[in-house]
C-alpha cells in the first residue's frame, strides 16, 4: 500500500517536471523515496529528470535504485540501460538491456537498443582493430596487421578504410607467406593445406589432410604442438560434418595433454550431446564454467550456461523416466 505523504510528493514532482523544473522535481521525488523507497516510479521519474539536465550519473544511480525496488519494473532497465549508453558503458548497458529483456523479451524499446548498442560496439571494435593495424603496420608487423585487418573485415566488410589499409598489407603479406610456405614440408605442410580447406568449408578434404599430418608425427612428437592443432582442427571437420564419435576421440586425444582446452572440451561436450550421452556432456560443460571467466571469453562462457541449462533438464528428465 502506498503512504500518501510520498504519492503528494511524487504528485508535486509530476508537476514540476511538466513545467520544466526538472531541479525542483528531483528534490520532490528524492523525498518521496526518503519516505518509501520501495516505490519504483519515485526512482524512475527522477531518474527521468536526470536525463532532462544530462545528469547521466545521477540518472544511472537513481535507475539502478529504481531496478533495486522492483526487478520486474521494465522501465527501469530502460532508464538505466539510456544512462549507460550517454556515459558510453556498452558493456554494462548490454548487459543491462539483457537482463531486462529476460523479463520481458517482446519489450520493443530494450529491444531497439539493444540493436542499436550492438552496432556502436560493432564500430568501436573496427575502429580498435584499425587503429592496431596501423601501429602494426608502422612497427613492420605486417603479418599482425594482416590478421587483425582480417578480424575487422569480418566485422564489417566493404569497409573503405579497411580496404585501403588491405591493399597495402595484403600484397607484403602474400609475399612473406609464399616464402615461408616454400620453406616448410612434411606435416606442417599438411597442417596448414587443412587449414586452409577447412576456411573453404571443404570439411571431408581438410580431414584427409589434418590425419595426413598427424600420421607423419610419429611417437612423442604426437603430443607435440602441430599435433595438438591438427588434432583439435580435425575435431571441428568432424564436428562439421556430425562425426560426433569422431570429434570426441580427438577432443580426447587433445584434453589428455591439455585438460583446460576450452575449445575442445566445448566440442566434445557438443559431440556427447549429439549422441545423447548427456551426463558426459554436462561433466565437459561445468568443467568449462569453473574455470576463471577471462580465460573462457564471455562467448563460450554464454554458451556453456546455456547447455548447461539445457542439459540439466534433460538429464533431470531421464532420471525421474527411468525412476517410474
């Protein structure tokens, strides 16, 4: 039940931000709050009121509060997610509109923004790996360069900025990589045949090549690194193309030397999944989610959480099934 000393207090603010005293307003609403705090509304007009006079962090605290007294009171994720945004915290204002949007998918404003911060991180990003690529190409690190122009055309193609700088790094790149290419053989040659059908999607063709090199590395040298890669390249082909059994053997091979290889236990979790052993699925997964999050990334760290949700259910599922 509401205090009515707080609803008149909240009125006179109502009032006041109708007449643009956005100032006299805050004050209004502050004291609303001093009196029932619990009440979203007090919190989110004043935080409207913030953003009237640009007051970003004023609007980003008096929204967090706002979200404190109600966690269903959408317009609060909103009024927060807009702070963040103003005070350029993608990350935070990302991670804000997805909360927000966990209570209320179909909310057409989180949504909007949403799309409109994931294109502002978007070109941020591009803009980062530009900037690297030039300090790259000026310290002479033109393959660097090349890999990291590589990243940003993937992030925006047709790009001109990225296509300027391309057309001065890639002819130096192509030169320093058919010279190192002519210089290599045997397995490592085979390594990388495979890794450049597997970018064609030629999955079937890279295997051949990938098992090629991993045969020429005979005893010991099969835990050597090359190995480990061609391995861990091959259980994606496999993946690719549904050998789970196949993706699993590798994984394994691969986890026996390196038992936090995130990427591995991932595809193997993925492959036990694929052929119902979900226990073992689940066991990969957690694996993955105990470990420090910066060494997971937020991609494969999303990715777990939400096999790991899927998992439990069914293995929750088969145990009650085969209890009746």
């Amino acid at each position: 039940m509401t205090n009515a000393q707080a609803e008149a207090l909240k009125g006179e603010g109502n009032a006041f931000f109708k007449g643009g005293k956005y100032a006299e307003a805050i004050e209004k609403y502050k004291a609303a709050t001093a009196i029932d705090p619990s009440i979203p509304a007090y919190w989110s007009n004043m935080a409207a009121c913030y953003e009237k006079i640009r007051n970003f962090e004023g609007m980003e605290e008096a929204s967090r509060s706002c979200v404190k007294a109600d966690r269903n009171f959408i317009k609060g994720y909103f009024r927060l997610a807009t702070a963040q945004k103003n005070l350029n915290d993608l990350e935070g204002c990302n991670k804000t509109l997805e909360s927000g949007l966990a209570i209320q998918a179909s909310n057409a404003d989180l949504k909007k923004m949403k799309k409109e911060i994931t294109e502002l991180a978007r070109n941020e990003q591009v803009a980062a790996y530009c900037t690297k690529a030039n300090e790259q190409m000026q310290n002479g690190d033109v393959g660097g360069a090349y890999k990291t122009l590589d990243l940003a055309s993937r992030l925006d193609a047709g790009n001109p900025e990225i296509e300027r700088m391309m057309s001065k790094v890639k002819p130096k790149w192509e030169k320093m990589e058919k010279s190192r290419r002519a210089k290599i053989s045997g397995p490592e040659l085979h390594k990388e045949k495979g890794d450049d059908l597997y970018k064609n999607a030629q999955f079937e063709t890279a295997i051949e090549e990938y098992t090629k090199c991993i045969d020429g590395l005979k005893g010991a040298a099969k835990q050597s690194e090359l190995a480990l890669k061609a391995l861990a390249n091959r259980a994606a082909c496999y993946k690719q193309i549904s050998n789970f059994d196949g993706t699993i053997e590798d994984c394994s091979a691969v986890l026996e030397v390196e038992p936090e290889n995130v990427k591995a236990l991932i595809r193997r979790a993925q492959a036990f999944e694929g052929v119902e052993r979900y226990r073992f699925a689940l066991q990969d997964v957690k694996m993955v989610l105990s470990m420090p999050y910066n060494q997971v990334g937020k991609v494969n760290f999303d990715l777990c959480n939400g096999m790991q949700h899927r998992l439990s259910r069914t293995v929750a599922q088969l145990k009650s099934m085969s209890s009746m």
